[in-house]
C-alpha cells in the first residue's frame, strides 16, 4: 500500500491520534489504502497554522509575479506525477482510466497554470474615472483563510479550481477532501511540499464530517469558505458559517434539463445527450438527467438513445474498453436502485438498464446498468429531484414555450444543454432558461476563463473565470483627495 500523510504547517504527517481509516476501490470493494484520519488536535493546528501563515508569513505580502511561480511549479508537479494520479483517482473513483488520464488530471494542472499565468492581470488595482478632484483606486486583497471543502465526484479537478484561485488571491488554505476519496488530494500535498510553499500556506486534511462543522466552519480564525457537494450539506455549513458571518460560495447540485429541439442533427444530439448523463457514471451536478424531446422527432429521439444506452460496456476503470464505471459507494447505488423504484411505481417506463450487471467482473463492485425512463412527467421524483446516477428521464414537449416551462420547473438551476441547428434560436431559448451554465450543441465544456455557478438551490457564487477569482479577493476602496485647496468636507462646521 503506498503511503499517504497529511499536510499541516508544512509537514506531511500521520494523524496525532495514530487513527487510520481504509480507502475502498469502487470496482473491486478491495481496500486500496489506509489514510490517516484527523482529529480535533490536528483541525485545530492546521487551522492555526494556516491563521499564523496568513497573519505573519510573507505569502499574503508576496507579489503576483511571487505567487505565480508557485503557482507554475504546483502545475508542473501535476504534470510530472499526471500518469500516477490518473491511476490513483482511477482506483479511489472508480472513473474509466479514460476519463482521469484525458480529463481529470490534465484539466486540474491547467487550472493552476491558467490562474498562474493570469492573476496579474486580473487582480492588478484599478483607478476608477471621478469628475471630481479626486482619486479612486480599487485594490484586490486575499480574504485571509479560506477553507475548501470538496465532493468525490471529481476529487482533484475541484480541488485545483479552488486552491489556484484561493492561491493567487493571497489567501493561505485548509483543504478538506471527501473521506471517500481523499486518494489525490494528499497526493497534491506532496506535490505542493515540493513546490517549497512557504509553511502553514496550505494544509490538507482528512477528517469525518461529522466534525467538520463545529471545529472548521464555525471557527472564527477562518475567513471563508467554499464548498461544493449536497444542498443538505451546503445548508449545514451555511449555518455554522453565519455564526461569525464567513463568506461562502456554494455550489450545490442540479437536476438539468437538455432540450432537443425539432431542427437538431439527431445524431449529434443522441451522442452528447448519452455523454451528457452517463459520463461519470451520472455523478456529476451538471449531469443532463432530464432530456426534454421536440414531439415532431421525439420517436426517433428515443428510438436512437435507448439504443445506443443499451451498448454502453460497464467494466473495471483499467480497462481502455470501460465505457462507465461503478458508482462512488453500495450506498450511492441504493439510493439510486430505491429513484429507480419510485420512478416505476409513479408510472415512468423503464425501457432499459438499471439493473445490476451479471458478468464476473462487475460482481464485487458498486455497478449499474445505464437507466433510461420514457413517459416521465414533472411531478414525478425522478423529475424533480437529484438522483446522481446513471439515470435519463426522458420528456417531449409540444413546443419552444413548453420546453422552457419544463426545464424551469425545477428547485435547481444549475447547467441546461440546448441541440439545435438554429444558434440564434437556440440562444433566444437560453436567454428565457434558469440555468448559470448554457451549453448549445455541447456539453460539459469548462473553461477557466470562464465563470461557473448555478442560481436557486444550486447555490450562489462563481468559480473559474476573472469572476471566480475575485470571490476568493475582498475589494478594497482607495479614494484620495487631490483638490488643490482644502477639502470641503474639512469647512464643513465653522468652530
């Protein structure tokens, strides 16, 4: 078993209680590893380490072109190690290998070079034009500590969006990965260590969450927070974070609608819809689980999906032929197997998968079936809420105006997908859509000049882009008087 140690002050370190907990391989239900797990004792260091770094280390005095170098070296430790980590998150997720090797890792050194590369020019004061005597400046400063919080659907990729961005504003970090999959994110910790960050600048740990919220969130030495997993979770936090009035970002699911419209190039459409709810396996807030089909093309639609959702090959994620994976956990199945019931029991049709498969390699992991439900109407449960699965709940509508009714019936409102030869029409439809992501004739395209974030219960605040950057810097007012006589406001009483 390799060995994974925790990040605190600068050192990779066991837990101080010497408490291991096991890492389980989705695909196989064979332990993996063991990491460390952290206590109250090794929370509170790492929060005073990151408090300590922040209030008297050089890191929030350095300058951009300082931070960027870090930065760069940070992203090439990702490169360097990319064949090690795509294994790693492989294993801990159970993705295709395809998937971590072409996506996963390369995008999450990108991210780090991306903001490396850019964080002068984002985050450079701005004078602001007055017509009176005076000047305005605007400067951008780190908040102080922030604490990032993030899911195992995308273990690392998460991470890297928020630590670059948390890194380049000036703020030192607390990384808390999930329990489930905490594999690549110590990983980053070596990788950082190298890097030669100054100590306290970033501290990874691997604590239950059950103490997550009272000895992290409620803390009044960290300065904000930013989370991405469940809108339970999410509130959770929120609560213990209004307790000293953090700031938070939150990114907090979806159920999103793709719109197909009656003028798509039908193939097209059937292959980035299947890519659009089943890669990762369904496991992810973007995830298009509910298709929404022009009636004029809805059988052809259909017809084609089911078809090819049937050919999609479930195996072990080292296989180069795995097209999907297992899910994250035997939990995570069930709740999807108990979506799947309800779905039939309200009077959806499943026209294929949501089984669990029979051949010999899937027997020992967390696998399902592709699910596709025909005849799903808005006040089902597989409709309105949040499955996280490899589940399609397909829907036709009569027209354009129907179609933005239903993808809007949603407490959700995060990403949609519109397949349309039409763009200006496309666009007029996504200009009416409650969704902080639109993709036309694409899907799942992340860019980091580009900002992300849902509105409604999908939560509040951006990642990536100039956007994202500046929630991880407070904006601070400069003005200064250069009037040549006295400043009005010194004449204001005559005494």
């Amino acid at each position: 078993m390799s060995a994974y140690k925790l990040l605190i002050n600068g050192q990779l370190t066991d837990a101080q209680s010497g408490k291991m907990r096991d890492v389980i391989n989705p695909a196989t239900g064979q332990v993996i590893t063991q990491v460390p797990l952290a206590g109250k004792e090794d929370i509170g260091q790492a929060i005073q380490s990151a408090r300590d770094a922040f209030d008297s280390g050089p890191w929030r005095y350095f300058t951009l072109a300082q931070r960027k170098s870090y930065l760069l070296k940070i992203s090439q430790g990702i490169l360097s190690s990319a064949r090690e980590l795509a294994r790693i998150e492989s294993e801990n997720t159970g993705k295709p290998s395809k998937e971590t090797t072409f996506m996963d890792i390369p995008s999450s050194a990108q991210t780090f070079e991306y903001f490396a590369n850019n964080c002068e020019r984002l985050l450079n004061s701005k004078n602001i034009p007055l017509e009176a005597e005076a000047q305005s400046e605007l400067l951008y400063e780190p908040h102080g500590v922030a604490l990032l919080i993030v899911p195992w659907n995308y273990p690392l990729l998460i991470v890297c969006w928020k630590m670059a961005q948390a890194l380049a504003a000036g703020n030192t970090v607390i990384l808390k990965p999930s329990s489930l999959t905490p594999l690549t994110a110590l990983k980053l910790g070596e990788i950082v260590k190298d890097a030669g960050l100054p100590p306290g600048v970033v501290n990874i740990i691997n604590a239950p969450g059950s103490i997550v919220g009272p000895d992290l969130c409620a803390d009044p030495r960290i300065d904000m927070i930013s989370f991405t997993g469940s809108p339970e979770v999410g509130k959770e936090i929120m609560r213990y974070a209004s307790l000293t009035a953090k700031k938070v970002i939150m990114e907090l699911g979806g159920k999103s609608a793709a719109l197909i419209l009656d003028d798509v190039d039908l193939d097209t459409a059937v292959r980035g819809s299947l890519t659009s709810i089943f890669l990762n396996q369904g496991q992810m807030c973007t995830a298009m689980s509910r298709i929404l089909i022009d009636k004029k093309i809805a059988q052809d639609f259909i017809a084609q999906f089911v078809e090819k959702a049937k050919k999609i090959k479930p195996g072990l994620p080292i296989d180069p032929g795995t097209q999907i994976g297992p899910l994250i956990s035997k939990d995570q199945r069930q709740k999807v197997l108990t979506f799947i019931e309800q779905g039939k029991k309200e009077g959806a049709k499943l026209v294929c998968g949501g089984k669990i498969p029979a051949t010999p390699e899937c027997k020992n992991g967390n696998f399902l079936e592709p699910a596709v439900f025909v005849d799903v109407t808005p006040e089902m449960k597989i409709f309105q809420e949040e499955i996280f699965g490899p589940v399609a709940c397909l829907c036709v509508f009569e027209n354009d105006e129907e179609a933005v009714t239903l993808a809007n019936n949603s407490q959700f409102a995060l990403a949609a997908c519109i397949w349309s030869r039409d763009s200006e029409r496309a666009k007029k439809i996504a200009a009416k859509l409650d969704a902080g992501t639109v993709w036309i004739n694409t899907y799942g395209m992340f860019y980091n000049e580009a900002p992300y974030g849902g509105f409604k219960q999908s939560g509040f605040g951006k990642e990536l882009g100039e956007e994202g950057l500046h929630e991880y810097s407070r904006l601070k007012h400069v003005n200064c008087d250069t009037s040549s006589g006295k400043p009005l406001v010194s004449g204001w009483y005559s005494l």
